[in-house]
C-alpha cells in the first residue's frame, strides 16, 4: 500500500461526517434566509474536516495512528495532507459553484 492509498483510507472517515455537517449548516442557513449556498458547504467542509479528523483520530482512536505509520505515513503528514486536500476541495468547489 503506497502513501496515496494509505492516506485516501484514512480520509475516508472524514469525508461522509464532513460533507453531511456541512451539508447540514447550509441547509440551516437555507431554512433562515431562503437561500441555498454551495459557498457554505465549501467553507463549512474546509472548517468542519480538521475537527472532526481531531474527534475521530485523536480522541476516539488515537491508535490508529500506529497504522499509519507503520505505512510510514507520520501524524504530521496526516494533518497535513488532510487539510491540504480539504483546500483543494473548498477552493475546487467555489470556482465551481
């Protein structure tokens, strides 16, 4: 298993919580101003990913970073490629929408 597979299994915990949260803050906002904005879920899911990467990994399973690294993929790198990707979603999906 090469880095970009190692990592892509260890975003993929993130990605259905973030999306949907992020999904769900636009919806509120749908709800109070009658106006549905993709540029929410964007910012909500650049925002929203970081914490729930520190809820799932750091304080519900904070020994999975073993495996990880024994896929020589350090906690640094994690966080880092995480927030990255994220970026690149937010920034992806605003000129998009």
């Amino acid at each position: 298993m090469n880095y970009i597979q190692g990592f892509l299994f260890f975003y993929r915990k993130l990605l259905l919580p973030s999306l949907l949260f992020s999904l769900a803050i636009a919806f509120v906002g749908f709800v109070f101003t009658g106006i549905f904005s993709f540029t929410t879920v964007s910012i909500g899911y650049f925002l929203l990913t970081p914490l729930f990467q520190y809820f799932i990994y750091e304080l519900r399973n904070p020994n999975e970073y073993f495996f990880y690294n024994n896929l020589g993929l350090s906690r640094l790198r994690l966080w880092v490629m995480s927030l990255s990707l994220s970026f690149l979603v937010c920034v992806i999906s605003l000129k998009v929408f």
